[in-house]
C-alpha cells in the first residue's frame, strides 16, 4: 500500500469505534511521521472521548514535529479534563521549547485550581524553558 493511501486508511481508524484501533492508527500515523496526518491526529486529540487515545494521537504529533501542533497542544493544557493528557502536553511544550507557553504554564502554577499532579511537572517545565 502507498504511504498516501495507507495514511488515509488510518486517517479513517481514528474515528472507528473501538478505541484499541483509534489508539493503533494514531500511533502508527506518528511512526510514519508525515505532516498530511497532522489535522486528523488534531482532530483527535481535541475530540476523541479516549484520553489513552488522545495521549498516543499527542505522542504522534510529536514525534511528526511540526510548528502547526504547538496551539493545539497549548488548548490541550488548558482545556483537556485528564490529567495525563494534560501532563503529557506540558512535557511536550518544555520537550520543544515553547516559549510562549510560560505566561500560560505560570498562571497554571498560581491557580489553587490546579492539579497537585500536574504542579510538579508545571514547575519541572518552567524551569527548563527559562533555563
């Protein structure tokens, strides 16, 4: 199979209904690491009800590497309602150096409302983007 078409054909897995393949497509969208995956695998972490999948649909995203991904990643850090999605796309702004991200990361540090089991990575990311 061409890479376009077995790009589309795991485009399509990522809204199957059994999360085990949405996961499966998101991960070896990444693996093949071409920019044409990137809306699907947005789409994904924005929408799927899985946060394994959006985890591995994140993962993808980064391992594709493309400046497109860095607003998503920064709406899945405020917006997401699990914390390991949210704690994957911190790691993933300090990973990349998102230096935009630190007014962001900073309210979040100051917020009561804020996790206990994200402030250790919020602090671990500030750190390393103003070091």
């Amino acid at each position: 199979m061409s890479s376009s078409k077995q790009i589309d054909q795991l485009c399509i897995e990522l809204v199957n209904e059994d999360s085990l393949k949405r996961r499966a497509a998101a991960i070896k969208l990444g693996r093949i690491r071409d920019e044409k995956a990137i809306p699907n695998l947005i789409l994904c972490i924005q929408n799927d009800d899985d946060y394994l999948t959006r985890v591995s649909a994140l993962q993808s995203l980064l391992w594709i590497a493309h400046p497109s991904i860095i607003d998503p990643i920064i709406d899945l850090v405020i917006n997401d309602s699990n914390d390991l999605v949210r704690k994957t796309a911190i790691e993933a702004l300090g990973n990349m150096k998102v230096y935009k991200s630190l007014p962001m990361l900073k309210s979040l540090q100051d917020n009561s409302s804020t996790s206990k089991n994200l402030l250790e990575i919020i602090k671990t990311t500030i750190e390393k983007l103003e070091n």
